[in-house]
C-alpha cells in the first residue's frame, strides 16, 4: 500500500512538473520578437536619445546606496511647486541592496533642479508570520509609489499610494503576501498619515495580513485570478480619482485596469481594461508594466512600458484615452491601442534590466517626462532618473 502510495505521489509531481514545463516553453516559442513590431521602425527615427541625469540635491549620503527609482510627479494647483515621489533603494546586501524606502524631493524651477525632502516610507528589517508558527525573517518593502493631489479631501489634498510587500533572501520577492497601501496629507512635506492597507487581491495577502480595505479581485469577474496589484499610476479629474494598476497573475504581468473613486478614496469602482497581453502581442511584446497616468494640455494618457524575455523593460509608450471616462484607449480598425508617442531608453548605458516606468506632469517643463534607468556601469549606483525634456503633446 505504501509502494503505491508513494508511486501515485511520483506520477503526480511528475505530471505537474511536465505541465509547468510544457507552459513554459509554450510562452518562449511564442514569444514575440520586438525587432518585428510597431516600435522598432519608432526607435530608428529617433535614433541615439541622451537624457539628463536626474540629481536630488541635499539627498543624504548613503554608504550603501544603490541609486533611485520609480518616478512619480505631482505639481501644486497653481503649477508653481512640483513635487516627486521616489525610491531610495538601499541595504549592504548584492546584487542590489535589500531595502527599499520611498522618498520625496521638490522643484520650484519646474523640474530643472531638485531638491531632498525627506524620507516618507521607511523600509525595514521584519518577521513574516507564515501561519501555523513558522516564521520568516526578512525586510518590508516600500515599492512604485504614486502621489496625486486630491482637492477638496476633508483627509488632506494629496494622496500616496505604494506597493508593500515582504522580502526575503530564500524567497525573493513575496508578493502574496503585499498590498497596496494609501496615505494622506495636508501638505506633501507632511505631515502623513498613517498607512491604510487599501487594495488586496482575493484571498491574498493571507492571515494574519489580510485586513486590506478593498478586494480588488471582486470588483470585476475579469479580475477573478489576479495573484497582486503593482505598478500603480494615478490622476484626478473632474472630482474623480482614477487609479491605473498592473495586475499580476503566476506567470507575472497580466493586463493593466483601470479603477475610480467619486468619494475621495472611500469606495472604488472596476472602470474598464486597459490594456492585456493580446495588446503586448500586437505590439511585438509578452507584457505591458509600469503604468501611469497623465494630463496633457486637455489630453489624457496611459504611460505603460512594454517587456519581453529578450528586451525586460524597453522604454515608455504612451497611448492616448479616448474616454477616460469610460476607461478606453485609442485603437486601431484591428482593435489595438494606438501608440501616441514612444520614449526609447538610452542604449548608450549597459542596461540589461532596461527602464521606462515613468511619469510625467505637464507643469514640469524644465524636465519633461521623468523615465528610469538600469545602469549596470554605475554600480554600485545601478538604479538611475533621468529627464528626457520631451512633452507627451507636440508643443
């Protein structure tokens, strides 16, 4: 009994392991080739592109700094003052640190120049409660934060909202057990609220984490299987906050949705699908990540990056809204998103990562769209912003 016992067991991890296989290797022979899409003929008008390097000034000296990360542009009412949300990743820990903090600098020049405010999440050292007495030794991790500003929040104008989750060297990147987080203010230089654990997805993060306001996963039957939501980008217009998110299944990213809030953040909304994988594929990519939203004399944009095994983060595409109200893109007779404009990544930096999850304010003028880096040559500064001085609009 206990031969069979143990032969039936085999055959069974033997046949996950054949079908995890063969999922695999059905997404690498399908794979697109971006050299054959829509993009590659737009990389080559533009040719060579050089960006200015994007310096905080005043930020502390770090020892064990390996750069900054994750853009994120909000600028006052009256266009005067912008502010920008970062990351600060840190730790003595290869290849890149273990810590990852968000920050916020601010410009009275309209992007041209920075300066450090503070520091407003604080990654650190943690024990993740694994159930049934196990424990997990680690680091909580503050990652791809947006700020908005919401006028007329009795909580304060201005809202973050960042992707929190555990870290651990045996585990990597745990992202079941993460949220979304939110937080409020009167004045971006603080003081903030506490966190708020607002979005979750179905029945992750588990207990003893699963207190999160909203389950994003039920708002919509297209959202049943989601595993996490990340990558977020967020914008208000007409007394309406909208929240763009990437969501993620086991296999990474899955398509990017759209959300609203009519009360200030207090109830959320499913709006529509933004973008999925059948878009990356008509593109000549696997996925589209790193979303964010933006305004632009009068018109309205999804900021996405495309991806691929071969090109992992390869610029920024913007793709204009038709109906931001509805939550729906230009397309094409065939369907598929219209691309409005593309910020290629310098190929001049050793960068296999890539880069291009960025974010743009049309108030930042001295500094244009705000696009990340990987920067291998720099290390251990490996994490680079940088300005591109472009407009998403012709001027």
């Amino acid at each position: 009994m206990g031969r069979k016992l143990i032969r039936t067991c085999l055959w069974l991890v033997g046949g996950l392991a054949l079908i995890v296989v063969g999922i695999f290797l059905y997404f690498r022979i399908t794979e697109p080739n971006p050299a054959k899409g829509p993009v590659a003929p737009l990389k080559q008008q533009q040719g060579e592109t050089s960006y200015r390097l994007l310096i905080i000034e005043g930020a502390p000296v770090e020892p064990d700094s390996y750069g900054i990360y994750d853009p994120s542009i909000e600028y006052s009412r009256d266009g005067s003052v912008g502010w920008l949300l970062y990351s600060s990743v840190t730790g003595n820990y290869r290849p890149a640190g273990k810590y990852v903090h968000t920050c916020l600098a601010r410009t009275t020049d309209h992007g041209r120049t920075w300066t450090y405010v503070g520091r407003i999440n604080t990654s650190a050292d943690g024990t993740l409660d694994l159930g049934d007495g196990r424990k997990l030794d680690g680091v909580w991790r503050y990652e791809v934060s947006t700020l908005v500003r919401d006028d007329g929040a009795p909580e304060g104008d201005w809202k973050l909202f960042v992707h929190k989750y555990f870290w651990s060297p045996q585990k990597d990147r745990m992202f079941a057990y993460g949220w979304i987080a939110m937080r409020t203010a009167h004045d971006p230089a603080g003081p903030w609220s506490e966190e708020v654990p607002l979005f979750g997805a179905g029945r992750n993060p588990p207990a003893p984490y699963h207190h999160t306001q909203v389950d994003v996963n039920a708002l919509s039957p297209d959202l049943s299987h989601q595993v996490t939501y990340s990558e977020m980008g967020s914008l208000c217009h007409d007394g309406s906050l909208y929240l763009s998110l990437g969501a993620m299944w086991f296999l990474g990213p899955d398509k990017i949705v759209l959300l609203r809030s009519r009360d200030h953040a207090r109830t959320w909304e499913f709006v529509h699908t933004l973008v999925t994988r059948d878009d990356a594929k008509a593109l000549g990519y696997s996925w589209l990540d790193g979303s964010s939203l933006a305004a632009d004399h009068g018109h309205f944009f999804l900021l996405v990056t495309p991806g691929s095994r071969k090109l992992m983060h390869d610029g920024t595409l913007a793709f204009e809204f038709d109906s931001l109200e509805n939550g729906t893109l230009k397309r094409d007779s065939a369907g598929h998103p219209t691309i409005a404009t593309y910020f290629p990544v310098q190929s001049s930096l050793l960068s296999g990562p890539g880069g291009g999850q960025s974010d743009y304010d049309e108030h930042n003028t001295g500094g244009g769209l705000l696009m990340p880096q990987f920067d291998l040559r720099a290390y251990p500064h490996v994490f680079q912003i940088f300005s591109t001085g472009r407009k998403l609009t012709a001027p």
